[in-house]
C-alpha cells in the first residue's frame, strides 16, 4: 500500500515555505458590557486549512490505525499529549501509527488551546512528523 499517506505528505514542500496562521487580537474594544471584547484566535492560512481537511480525509481512510485513540497510541510508545513530548519525540524509530497519532493529537489539542496547532508548524514538528511518514511510506512501496 505504497503512498498511503501522500494525501498529507504533499503538504512538505508547501508547508515549508508557508505562512501558518496570525494570532488575531482585539485591540479596538473596550472591554464592557457594550463593547465586549472577542477572545484572541488564530486565524490560519488557506494551507494550513486544506491540510487539515486532509489530516481528516487520511484519518478517515485509515481507520485501522485507530487514531480515535491517539493518547493510547502516544503513551504506548513513551509520549505525552502535551507538547514538549510531542515535539521531542525522536521520530527515527516510530511506525506510521505513532506518527499518525501525534499529528491528531496537534490537530485536537487546537480544540482546546488556540494556538497549540500553530506552535506544532511554527516549531517544524508537522514537517517533521510528515517527512517520517513520507519515509515509511517509501519503504512500504
């Protein structure tokens, strides 16, 4: 199943070059009952947007991978769910269901920090996540 995971291993040279997001901080309201002010967010690019479309669709094609569960799958090979693992990881000796795993859990921590899927692509461990994936997928072919 040669390039089973080329649906976000094409992102590599794209992501390489990319803008990723801008934090988007209200500085013109207020702060009262009548000028609430909106809570800081990230707003990313179109890149980042059409790669987690398709972080989605290759979750979905690989249901056997069990991403559902990527905590498990994370702690199972020594990791946290918490960024300093997650970026830290020596990627060299995982399989394509570890990789797999870090990538949601980037993409599902943003759900509940803003900002925590930016600091995954601005500290380069997306890219390094997908060139991994890019690698066993060669081997697999």
């Amino acid at each position: 199943m040669a390039n089973r995971f080329e649906i976000i291993t094409k992102y590599i040279p794209k992501l390489t070059e990319a803008q990723y997001g801008d934090w988007i901080i209200d500085k013109e309201k207020k702060g009262t009952k009548e000028s609430p002010i909106q809570m800081p967010f990230v707003n990313y690019s179109d890149v980042v947007s059409e790669f987690l479309q398709d972080v989605y669709t290759c979750m979905d094609e690989n249901e056997d991978m069990q991403l559902n569960r990527y905590g498990e799958i994370l702690e199972k090979n020594g990791l946290l769910w918490e960024t300093e693992s997650m970026k830290d990881a020596e990627v060299s000796s995982l399989d394509a269901q570890c990789i797999m795993a870090l990538i949601t859990g980037a993409v599902r921590a943003e759900r509940f920090c803003d900002g925590a899927l930016l600091e995954f692509f601005q500290n380069g461990s997306i890219t390094k996540w997908l060139k991994r994936l890019k690698e066993l997928d060669s081997q697999m072919g």
